[in-house]
C-alpha cells in the first residue's frame, strides 16, 4: 500500500557489479568501449581538449623596402600599359559623384608621396586627381575672407608608375594573456590556388619581405583588372569597367595564429605558426584617403617679402588619392594545458563510459533473466550477508562478524545490560583515577608533614640548597634587543626547608593573573612537594616535555632538575608565566634571622 511507495521512493537505488560469461554481452560491452575509448583519444588528445583555448592578439611592424622600387622608377613610363598613348582606353569614366577621368599620366613619385602607414594598417596609392585652385578675397592683400571667389584650373588625372613593385618588410609577434609573446616559429602564406609560402623568422625575428604585388596576388586582385563592383554613369562604362588601379582596393590581411597541430598523427605538436591569408573587400567608390591640400601661397607680406599667412588669398593645389588599403587582423587559438578543462574533458568521457555500462546493462535484462535476479536483489538474507562481510573488513575489530559495541553484559537474570566496551572503558577509568590519587602521595609523608608544620631551619648536612631558577623567555630577550638593554638577568628564590608561599611578587612574577597565594613549596632534603592553592599552576617532570596542570588541592614531589610555573596559559600571547626550574646551585646561602623567617612564611 502506502507505505510499500514511501519505501520505494526514498530507497536509495546504485549500480551493483556483476560477473557474467554471456559472449553476446561481453561483445556488446567490448564494442562500445572501443567506440567510447576511440572518441575519447580523439577529443582529448586529438582536438586538444585538455588545453585552455584563447584567441591572440598577433601584432605586426611594417617598413618600406625601397630598392626595387627605385630601381625600376629610371624605367620610361612608355613601358607601362595603363599610362596615356599606350593603348590604354580608359576614356570617358565618369564617377557617381559626375567626376570625368580621361587620359591619365603616369608619374615617378618617391615612396613617401603616395604611401601613409597608420598603427595596424598601410596605403599604396595608385592614383590622383591632381587640381589647382585661385581664391580672391576682397580687401587689402585679400585679408577680409568675404565673398571669396575660386577658379578651378589644370586639372590633371594621373597613375603612380610602378607602385606594385615597392615590398614590405613584416615582422609578427604573437601575444596572448597567459604570457605568451614571441613571433611565430613559421609563417605560412596562403595562395589563392591552395599553395602556401613557409617563412621561419627565428629566434630573432626575421621579416618576411612582401611585394605590394605579392601581397595583392595572394588576394587574386590584379590592379589592371575591371574592378566588378565599381560604379558609374558614363557610356562607356556599361561596356568596360575602371580597373582596381583607378578605383582602388581594400584588402584584409589575416592572421590566424595557433600552437596546436591539426595532423592527427602529431598531437603533440605545440610549435606555433601564423597563417597568412590575404582577403579582397569589393567597393563601389572609389577608396582612398583623404583629399591632401597644399598651400603654395597669396599676397607677399610688407617685411620679408615673403607669402602672408594672414592674407586669404591664395594658391592651393589639391590632390585625390585612391589606391590600395591594407588592414592587418588577428585571430586564430592558441592555448596551454589547464587542469580543470582537462579534469572536465575526463569526466566527459567517463559520462560515456556509463552511459555504454547502462545500454549493455538494458540489453542484457532483455536477453536474461539470470542476469536481471544478479544484478537486482534486494532480500534481507541480501543484506545480512553483506553487512557481516562490512563488519569483517572494519579496521577496528577485523575479522569479527560483529560490531563489540552491540556485545552486552548479561545479568544473573539473563537481561543485557552495559555493552562490553562502555565496561572497559569505565574500569579504564577507575584504575586512572586510583593512580592520579595514588600519585599525588608523596614519599616520606612523615617528613613533608612535619616540614610543614614548622618554620624555615636550615637543610641536614650533606644536601645543598635549592632554588628556583626563573627561564627567561624568547619574548623578553626580544623586547631587550629591540629596546637595546642588557639581557635580563633570570630571578633566584632560595628555597628553605619548611613551607614557603608562591604567588605574585615571587621573583619577577607580577601579572595580576598570578594569586599572591598561588601554590605552597615544602622542602626536605633534596625533594619538593608542590601544592596548588588555586587553579593554574603546573609542573614538568625531567624538565622535558609538556605542562602538566595541578588542579586545586593537589600535590606533587618534585625534585632537582624539573619545572614549575606560576600560571599556565597554553596557546595564549606571551605563553606561560612564571616558568622556573628547580636547582641546587645557586646564590651564597645565608642566615636566616626571624624577620625572614615570617617573610618565608606569609610569601614572596
């Protein structure tokens, strides 16, 4: 009934192991674990899970690399296909904006005119619209900026000879946030067709020198090629497009930087290498930087005979540029071996593992019925058996069927009562107190007894005096150094035969936490009993070892060579107060007169 479901639903139900010989579900779990064994190798080692992923941030530095470059500028401009009367029919484009480009000139410019480089990025203009404008401004020497009129003259189109053969030299290093920061062990440069070109720049970071040729090849881009998505109005324009070389081109240069190895059969391969990939970005305008204006002067000034600043009439020429932009882009993963994401990429395969247990355990319930009753009992003879073979393996009672705490005493009625190991424990016990008690009688209580009733006399021949020889501590040794006095000299209390009251102001004991009645010394001979008046007070036989406590009204003997001390105060600031060792060498004795001998007998 009810009950029966309570049972069921709070029964704690797990996996149990089970031996079987069925072949069919030997295979069945040998197959699966192959499965599971094979894609664990693969996601782990393979595709690098044990290892924390991030994406880099792949730097670059660019220079001009010139010599090329101004090797070819003595060429004659006569050789170029795209300058004016050489065939070119790059006639009559007339730009969206209703700009007319005709018959363009070529031109020898030095690099530094047509190339800007910025932080993460480079221009290479190709061409320039080149126009001189005429302002007049009323007023003397054109200095009132009213009503200016412009005159627009010598407007010239014109491509840059030869600017594909300047090169490049780049140097990549690589950084990420776990510390890494060194350049790539290889540089591979991707081609269009699937080729790549390898560069190892070492230890010291060789460049890779790139044409502004090689670097528009591997994005497929020739600058005399029809641009396909350049726009424009003219009638001729429907027929033949502008080449990139008078549109101009964006270009995105990735760097995709990685140190693991994608070859299944080198796994372990960390050597880290920059990919180079070059990706050609369509626009319709014409690209290219800002229009660069320079001024070539007005009005001479009355002084110097020298252009005015001030005047507003002047001369200014303007230049148009479009040509070829590249932009650099990290990317890539690079990564290092984490404990947590490699303890995450086990426990995913273990997750498998049981899921592989659970599916072959399923089939084997369907296919035998032997295999269902091994798995699933859940009798009482189930769990006797199973708790005897608990109580066997315990490591406090092994080889015993039973726990020794269930055995009880019975009595003369038969009835159990007090289990066997309370019993021991109490005789235990007793037998410790009787010795505590049996210890704390001294030997020769004669003597002590009567030491105790009288006053200080002197020690019987043939024994020393004793003392009580106070240790300084490590504290106070400390506070002397840094206060730059003189070591402490420890206090010396002559014991005298008798009884001798022990408290605060006994030696340097003065903390308020010490009764000025804290323990009674009794001297006969060479032995000592110590008897607590309050709690507190302790000893150490040997003087090694740790503090005992005496409790209130105890009493101990002690002899030459152990410890006392005033007040116990274990694990607290400043450790115990008052530790003393007892000797018997010491100060000079000296006569006791009857003034000390009451001194003696009220304290310290």
């Amino acid at each position: 009934g009810v009950k029966f479901l309570v049972k069921e639903t709070i029964t704690y139900k797990t996996v149990k192991l089970v031996k079987t010989y069925d072949k069919t579900l030997i295979l069945l779990h040998l197959f699966f674990m192959s499965l599971i064994t094979t894609y664990a190798f693969y996601s782990i080692v393979v595709s690098h899970s044990y290892m924390k992923f991030e994406t880099p941030t792949t730097s670059v530095t660019q220079s001009l690399y010139r010599d090329d470059f101004d090797v070819l500028a003595g060429n004659a401009t006569s050789t170029l296909p795209y300058c004016v009367g050489t065939g070119n029919d790059l006639v009559d484009y007339v730009s969206v904006a209703n700009d007319t480009y005709k018959d363009p000139q070529c031109v020898r410019l030095d690099a530094w005119e047509f190339t800007q480089k910025d932080a993460n990025a480079l221009w290479v203009n190709t061409h320039f619209r080149q126009r001189t404008v005429t302002r007049t401004c009323p007023g003397k020497d054109g200095t009132e900026f009213k009503t200016c009129t412009e005159t627009v003259s010598n407007v010239r189109d014109a491509f840059i000879a030869g600017p594909e053969h300047l090169a490049l030299d780049l140097s990549f290093t690589v950084t990420a946030t776990f510390g890494l920061a060194q350049p790539p062990v290889e540089l591979i440069i991707r081609k269009p067709d699937g080729s790549t070109v390898t560069h190892s720049p070492g230890p010291k970071n060789d460049a890779a020198r790139l044409t502004i040729g090689d670097i528009l090849s591997s994005a497929g881009i020739d600058l005399d090629a029809q641009s396909p998505t350049a726009a424009g109005k003219s009638s001729v324009f429907a027929s033949k497009r502008a080449p990139h070389r008078l549109m101009g081109v964006h270009l995105r240069v990735k760097l995709e930087s990685t140190n693991t190895n994608p070859d299944p059969w080198q796994p372990f391969d960390t050597t880290l290498r920059t990919f180079v990939s070059v990706e050609f970005v369509p626009t319709k305008e014409m690209f290219g930087p800002a229009t660069h204006v320079y001024y070539v002067g007005g009005h001479l000034d009355f002084d110097d005979n020298l252009p005015s600043l001030q005047s507003h009439d002047q001369v200014r020429v303007e230049r148009h540029w479009s040509g070829v932009y590249i932009e650099y882009e990290s990317g890539g993963e690079v990564g290092k071996v984490d404990l947590i994401t490699t303890m995450m990429a086990i426990t995913n395969a273990f997750v498998l593992i049981g899921m592989a247990t659970a599916i072959v355990d399923n089939i084997g319930q369907l296919i035998s019925a032997r295999f269902y009753d091994d798995k699933y009992e859940d009798d009482g003879e189930r769990e006797i058996l199973e708790n005897i073979a608990s109580q066997l393996e315990e490591p406090g009672h092994l080889g015993v069927p039973f726990d020794p705490k269930n055995l009880r005493l019975m009595s003369d009625d038969d009835v159990p009562g007090m289990n066997y190991e309370d019993a021991m424990y109490n005789i235990m016990n007793q037998i410790r107190e009787i010795e505590d008690r049996l210890s704390m009688i001294p030997e020769e209580e004669g003597e002590f007894v009567e030491a105790e009733g009288g006053g200080p006399s002197r020690q019987p021949d043939g024994y020393p005096p004793l003392y009580l020889v106070e240790e300084i501590s490590a504290e106070k040794r400390m506070k002397a150094l840094e206060e730059e006095e003189e070591e402490p000299e420890p206090a010396e209390i002559l014991l005298y035969p008798g009884v001798q009251m022990m408290g605060r102001g006994c030696g340097n004991v003065l903390s308020k936490a010490v009764s000025r009645q804290q323990f009674t010394l009794t001297v006969v001979k060479d032995k000592v009993r110590m008897k607590a008046l309050r709690d507190g007070p302790g000893y150490m036989k040997d003087g090694v070892g740790r503090f005992e406590p005496l409790k209130l009204g105890k009493a101990v003997v002690l002899t030459v060579g152990d410890k006392v001390v005033f007040r116990m105060r274990e694990g607290k600031q400043g450790g115990h107060l008052g530790v003393h060792t007892i000797l018997d060498e010491g100060g000079e004795e000296n006569e006791v007169g009857w003034l000390e001998s009451i001194r003696i007998q009220l304290g310290c």
